[in-house]
C-alpha cells in the first residue's frame, strides 16, 4: 500500500468515527449512558433531600421522562456543574437558566409569576408538548393555587363551560393579577348584556363615586367559585351587604332590619328545586338594580304589579280586571295594591300566617272599607260586617264562615253592576252556594220562582240571598223576626217588602198576596200574637219557593196534605182544597153563597149606618125648628 492510499484511509476512518459519534450524540446513546447513571439512584421512590429543613423527595418517574420534551437531552445539559460522586452534587446550587435554550420565550417581567422558577409550571421531568399542557392548564394552575378559594373553582360555572384560568388572568407568560376596577370589563368580555345593565345600575354609580362597599361581580357571584345559582347569589351576595346593620342602619325602608324580613317570608321559606321561590334578583333585578328614590325601578308602586306577575301570572289578572286594579291602574292613590295587603319583604303564606287568618282578613279590608273611605260617599255597610253572623261565627271557631274573599274574590274583586262579578245580582246565589257554605240552600233555591226570574229576566225584581238575607250584615235565620217580636212577623215583613210593593206587583204582574194573607185566619191569628200560626215559610218553604202548577212545589195539590199536614195533622181534602189567599174575583167564581152573604152584609151595613145618619139629620133638623119656634 502507497503511503498516498494509506493517508486516505486515515483520513477515511476518522470521518467515520467522527460520523458515529455524532450519530450517538444525536440518537441519545451516549446521553443515555449519563441518564442511566442519574435514573440509577432517581428512580427510587423513597430518595430524598433535606430542603430548609423539610425532606423533599427527588424522585423522577423514567416512564414520564422517556415521554417528556426533554427526553432527548442529558440530565447534565440543565444540571451543569453537579458532581454525580459528591453529596450533595452541586454545593453552590446553581439556578438552572431556561433560556439557554428557550431564548425566543416572552419575558415574565410583567407577569406576576416574574419571580417564580420555570419549573413552578413547567415540570422539567415530566413536560409534555405545549399543545398537550394547553389542554389541563387549570390543573397546572392547581398545582401552585392550592387555596380554598382558588380550589372552589373547580365547581364553578365557568369550569363546567370548560373555561379556564387564563380566560379571566390570561396566560402563559402574561398572568395579571386583576383589580376591582378591571373586575367588571374582564367579566363584560363574555356577559356584555350583563355589564351594560350593571353599568346603569345603583351599585355602578356608587362604586364609580368610589364607595368601596358597593358591589361588583365577584362580590355577588365569588371570584372562582362562581355559580349562577340565585339561591347563593342572595344568601351569600345580596345579604352579606344589605343584613349588614353599620352599612344600612335604622328600621326604615332599604335598612338591613327592614330587608332582615325577607329570611322569615314564604318568598325564601319556600324552596323549588333547592332555591327560594322567590330571591332578590327576582323583583330588584339581577344586574339593573336601581335607586329606591327611582319612580320607575321594578319595586315601585308604578311597576309594581308587573315585577308581581312575574310569578303570579293568574293573580295578577285578576287583579288588573278587579275594581281595584283599575282604580290603581288610573291613577287613584287610595287603591290597594300586592304591597298593602301582602306586605313587601315580610310576605306571609296566605294558608299558614295568622296575618290572613279569615278573621284578621277583616281588619286589612276595612283599613280602607270603613268609613265609607274610598266608596266616594256609598255606604255599603261595610262596618256592619262585625256585627253579622258570618263574622260572629268566625270569633267562635267556626272556620269555614266566610270573611270578605269568600264573596267578593281573593284579587278578583267587582263592583256588583258588573255581571262577571261574584256579587252580581245574578251570580250571588252562586257564590253563596259555594262549596263548604251554603250548597244545600243553593241546591233548594235553584230552579225557584225566584232564581227562573233571576236567570231569565234582564232586570229583574226577583230577591237573591241578599235581599232576604243582608250583604254585610247577615244575620242568622232565628234573627229575622226578633225586631218584630216574632219569626213569623219577621217573615211576613221580609215577604211583605216585594209582595206588597205596588210596583213589584204591576212590574210582574202579581196578585197582592200579602193583602190577602193578613186577611186570611192565618195572617189575623200572627197579628193577635199566635206564634203557632203558619207564616209564609210553612207554606211555601224558605228557598224552594216555585208555582202551585210545579210538581216540586209545597203547595201543588198533590204535596198540600203533607205541607198542611205539619200543623194540621189529618187534614182532609175539603180543607186542604180551601184557599188561603182569597181574591174578590175568587169570591164570585168559587163560592156563590160566600158571594150574596158578603154582598147582603154589605147592604145591611150600608143600610144601618145609612138609616142612622138619616135619624140624626132628620131629628137636627126638628130641633132647630123648635128652636127657632120658641119652644
């Protein structure tokens, strides 16, 4: 071999050393060799350190490291200067510099991790390419924020919308902390109706003047556990700020005693899928909350109903076609809305508070009701509630009497003119009637003289439970005759009032029954006295009064024995046949002989009395003769 040939091959085999080590270097295989030697000892689970004091442990897990960013360098390209004989193995421990090799990295100079080493977020054992890191960025955070506060977030609103921790703090190498005044553009940036609202809102306008207890985001729903829950909103925002007594002092409107009444009202008693029925937000607003003074906010008499009808729809519709709603819907001052008979933060149950109790019902209505207050001069009796026996019913127990909804209506209450009212002439034996009152008095007056009348007639005469019975002032059926000295001089008058009303009797084209009563045995013997003597209710019942012609009647032929029969056992058919109210056209057709009695009576009265005054003009006359003779 030539020298020439020789020093080519030199040459040739250096290239080729050259070219493995560098291969080796590249693949890790040298690296490898120096990885093992530290893994040797490392990948001992129970190795540990003595760190200011406390055991650290050094474990380094090779299976998360072979997977790692990093895998493909040796320990000692970050560990410079560490002696794997010494102990420890860098005495002076140098702090690693990142940016050896990450020098394209944005700077942490205005980060408020500025101070923190890389490895606070990026484990260098175990660092998995950043798109895959990106995916658990809130664990990464976790992992340092290990507060309570921070730790809640994780059943916040925001994480279950898969939202992280640089959505608010923005991330990577750009984490702010953020202040009370960004809290609400930072929030804005996803709930921009919401921050529009806030921002016409009482609580911007205070906390914009720099009052540092008025609220914003965070303070109502919490900076990570944030819930949109308004049961946690109210009990933990809203309350927090306005039970406070230095905060809100006094007792009046808007004080925390006032507010205080809301935690013991049936709004927050009761509960529907684990919140109150009814919460701060829901009449006040969630983010529009305005001043107390505004005419226009949501709980202001103005718009008030409406804020009501949120919820209770069906009432509020009655309220609005009611009397009452249409004097407050004009304009008039005196008329009751939900607030003064329900109260504002302390709402009761209408079933279970004493407030609405039927008896203490009364008291409320007649706040306004008595007085005749806001009747514009109309005396309707109402004062003579106290003294009805409805009324003296209920102060004995007796719960199922009614007090003023049981007839006019809860919220639907109407003047009587108007025929969908429950006092409507028309509709009166109905409400009455009603279940667990008098069903049994409206099932014998359906289908009566009086209710046929009623019911088909436009206007008619005809009585309904009021007229015999009193509106206000009811009394009981024994009542009736007490300022007559009898029940049946009590029934007569009651009777009388229509029977023997000229205009009554024309309009319908009645007989004066009553005339013809008070002339019959029954009718002289109540007025010498008897109190046995058959008023117009033993004949003709109280409520089922109908026809002589109807089959259902106490007085068709066929139910006369049985009606007389009460006070007259073993009447026969001459005298349950003889009439009662005898006409002077009944006189003539009926009874011939009664007929020229009565009219030889007549002429023998005439006569007499005739016969009489002619003596006395006839012996006048010869006195005054003899007078003027001289005799």
């Amino acid at each position: 071999m030539t020298a020439k040939r020789k020093f080519v091959f030199v040459i040739a085999s250096a290239a080729f050393l050259l070219t493995v080590v560098l291969i080796a270097l590249n693949t890790g295989f040298i690296k490898a060799k120096s990885t093992d030697e530290c893994f040797a000892c490392h990948e001992d689970k129970s190795l540990t350190m003595d760190k200011n004091g406390k055991k650290v442990s050094v474990y380094v897990d090779p299976e998360l490291y072979k997977k790692s960013t990093h895998s493909g360098f040796d320990c000692k390209d970050c560990h410079e200067g560490y002696n794997p004989d010494a102990m420890p193995h860098n005495p002076k421990k140098t702090k690693i510099d990142c940016k050896t090799c990450h020098d394209k990295v944005k700077p942490l100079d205005k980060s408020v991790h500025k101070n923190k080493d890389c490895s606070s977020c990026h484990n260098p054992h175990t660092q998995r390419p950043m798109k895959e890191t990106m995916k658990d960025r809130t664990s990464m955070c976790l992992n340092c924020h290990t507060n309570r506060n921070v730790k809640d977030f994780t059943t916040s609103t925001h994480y279950k919308k898969n939202l992280s921790c640089d959505a608010c703090h923005k991330g990577g190498h750009e984490v702010q902390k953020i202040s009370k005044n960004e809290i609400q553009n930072i929030c804005g940036k996803c709930h921009g109706a919401n921050q529009k609202d806030f921002n016409n809102s009482i609580h911007h306008t205070v906390l914009k003047n720099g009052n540092k207890n008025a609220p914003n985001c965070v303070d109502c729903h919490g900076s990570h556990k944030i819930t949109n829950s308004k049961m946690t909103i109210e009990s933990q925002a809203c309350l927090k700020c306005h039970l406070d007594e230095k905060l809100f002092p006094g007792t009046e409107k808007g004080s925390a005693k006032f507010v205080a009444n809301y935690k013991t009202s049936i709004h927050s008693s009761i509960q529907k899928d684990g919140k109150p029925a009814a919460g701060c937000v829901d009449c006040h607003g969630d983010h529009t909350i305005e001043k107390m003074s505004d005419p226009l906010q949501s709980t202001s008499r103005a718009r008030m109903i409406q804020t009501c009808g949120k919820c209770h729809t069906d009432e509020v519709n009655f309220y609005n076609n009611s009397n009452h709603g249409k004097a407050f819907n004009s304009g008039n001052k005196d008329a009751p809305s939900c607030f003064d008979c329900h109260g504002e933060h302390n709402i009761k149950a209408v079933l279970q508070s004493d407030d609405f109790s039927k008896i203490n019902q009364t008291e409320t209505c007649l706040n306004c009701h008595s007085n005749n207050k806001v009747t514009q001069g109309k005396n309707n009796h109402t004062e003579d509630y106290k003294s009805s026996y409805h009324y003296l019913a209920l102060k004995e127990g007796n719960t199922a009497a009614a007090t003023c909804s049981n007839c006019h209506g809860a919220h639907q209450m109407k003047m009587a003119s108007d025929p969908t009212s429950n006092i409507n002439k028309k509709n009166v034996d109905k409400t009455c009637g009603q279940s667990s009152c008098h069903t049994k008095e409206l099932a014998e007056y359906t289908g009566s003289v009086h209710e046929v009348s009623l019911r088909t007639k436009e206007n008619p005469d005809a009585p309904n439970c009021v007229d015999c019975h009193g509106n206000h002032q009811v009394k009981s059926t024994d009542s009736l005759g007490n300022a007559e000295g009898s029940k049946q001089r009590g029934y007569i008058k009651l009777c009388s009032s229509c029977h023997a009303s000229v205009k009554i009797i024309q309009n319908n084209n009645l007989k004066n029954v009553a005339g013809t009563y008070l002339e019959s045995f029954h009718g002289l013997a109540v007025r010498g006295g008897s109190k046995q003597a058959a008023d117009c209710g033993s004949c003709h019942s109280n409520h089922n009064i109908r026809n002589s012609n109807d089959t259902l009647s106490t007085i068709n032929k066929k139910n006369l024995g049985k009606t007389c029969g009460k006070c007259h056992p073993g009447a026969n058919e001459v005298f349950i046949n003889a009439k009662i109210h005898v006409l002077d056209s009944d006189k003539d057709k009926d009874s011939p002989v009664l007929f020229w009695i009565t009219r030889f009576y007549i002429i023998l009265i005439i006569a007499t009395i005739g016969g009489m005054l002619l003596h006395n003009i006839l012996d006048y006359r010869r006195k005054m003769k003899d007078k003027k003779a001289g005799h």
